[in-house]
C-alpha cells in the first residue's frame, strides 16, 4: 500500500486499507497480542469504562468499530444490557456474530456492517456510543463525533477510549508511527474535546497515558518471544521485521512521552 500525505496533515489511508489489514494478517495477530478485545487493558478497561459511562441492564449501547465483538459481549454478560456492535470489516463481522451465537448471546448482542462516519441507524436510537482504541483509524474524527450525537438519545452519553497524539515529534515519526498502524491520523485529548465541544457534547477528557509505554513494551515481548517462531512460520519473515520493528517504533515514541492513550465521557443535552 503506498501511503501519501492529504493536505488536511492526513495520511491517505482509507476505510478499505484498514479493512483489508484487518481480515488478514494484522488483525490475527492484535488478537494473538491483545486477545480478542483488542485493546489496552482487556476486560479490566472494559469494566472501568462501563462504571464510567453508568452502563446498567437498561442501557442500550453502540459499539462503534466493534471487531469480534469482545467488549460488546463482555457488556451483556456483566450488565445483561443490549449492545449493537458497528464494524466496517465483513470478517470481524462474521467471526463477531459466530463467538456471540457461541456464548448464547445473541438476543441480547447483534452486529452491523456499516460506517462510523454514516451510522445506519436512526436519530436518538442508543443510550450509550461507545468506543476502545478503535477511533484511531477513522478518517474523518469530527464526523465521527458529530454521527454519535445524532445517534444518541437525548441525555445520552458518549465514553470511549483512544490512542492519542501526546507531543511533538518530527515528520519521520509522524508518518512511521501512523502508516504502521494505519491510521489516517492521531487525535490528541485537546482537539477531541474541542470536536466533541463543537457536537454539543458536555465533556470531561482525561489523559490515562501513564502505563501506555508498558503496554507498547509488553505487545513486543510477546512478539520478539513467545510468537516470534509462529508469526515467522505462518506470515513469513518479512512480515515479522515489520511487526517487529513497528512495535519497538511505538516503544520508543510511548517511552518519549509523544503518543499515549485518552479516555473521554460526554454528555448530549436533555430536550429544553
């Protein structure tokens, strides 16, 4: 994939790339990574958003950029709530709706393909938007925002998590952090508070990038150990260099305080 600067300061990365990366390789081995959350902190981080965000049994809740579906099924099991799960890639999709049918899940978790940035479902629908280090491949970040408000009951609330812009660095790093990953771009806490002032949202935003670098260094860990001969066998030894080497970019840039982890709550005001 040959990645090119838009005038905007984004990477030509589109809806297509990530999905793409994401029915192969790159999205087996988050997995193998991360586990089927595939997100900072697993089911802990999972549990803490949730008591942040008031989730309870009646709450309904959007799940956008939901891959297989692992919080959103965590979700019901905890709370026995109704969650719909938003994806752009058709294998999450499938594999997502075959763990949820596994579990015996399925009356209380479904799953849609479809678009953050044009949301397949009508004004006022959810109770809860929700998000985990997945924003960070969405393209267009204010419309995102702004498809979540519509979406949303009036009183209804916004909580995710993402990966985030934390600092200066140089146009290399900008460009080799971003194009290993994916992302068109990073936000940083600043601008998504702005975009989600901007959308009506009353926000409160806090910087959890503390214990970011420790995640990055334990991701590569388990490459360069306990994967290394694995990923080699199945993907090849060019793929495992660039997954190597990626990480340990991402180590680095975590370690130097310019990339970290934000977690933002927002509110949609109540009908005068």
């Amino acid at each position: 994939m040959k990645i090119m600067y838009l005038k905007e300061k984004r990477l030509d990365i589109t809806i297509s790339d990530v999905s793409a990366a994401y029915s192969g390789p790159v999205g087996t081995l988050w997995e193998l990574l991360m586990g089927e959350q595939i997100h900072v902190g697993g089911e802990d981080e999972t549990s803490l958003l949730a008591e942040i965000g008031k989730v309870t049994e009646q709450t309904c809740i959007l799940d956008v950029c939901s891959a297989l579906g692992g919080p959103a099924r965590q979700l019901a099991r905890q709370f026995g709530c109704r969650v719909v799960g938003l994806d752009a890639t058709p294998s999450m999709v499938t594999e997502a709706e075959r763990r949820t049918a596994g579990e015996g899940l399925c009356s209380l978790v479904t799953f849609r393909m479809g678009n953050a940035l044009d949301m397949p479902f009508h004004e006022g629908t959810f109770h809860l938007v929700w998000g985990q280090d997945a924003w960070c491949y969405v393209t267009d970040k204010e419309r995102l925002v702004r498809e979540a408000f519509r979406v949303l009951k009036p009183g209804g609330r916004i909580a995710f998590t993402d990966w985030v812009q934390t600092g200066e660095m140089s146009e290399e790093e900008w460009f080799g952090l971003n194009g290993f990953m994916a992302f068109p771009y990073l936000e940083s806490l600043p601008g998504y508070m702005d975009l989600m002032k901007d959308a009506g949202f009353s926000v409160e935003g806090k910087d959890v990038s503390p214990g970011f670098a420790g995640w990055c260094r334990r991701y590569l860990i388990i490459l360069e150990n306990d994967l290394q001969q694995q990923v080699r066998d199945t993907f090849g030894e060019e793929f495992y260099s660039v997954a190597r080497n990626g990480l340990a970019r991402w180590v680095r840039a975590a370690e130097e305080g310019k990339v970290g982890r934000a977690r933002l709550i927002g509110r949609k005001p109540e009908i005068p």
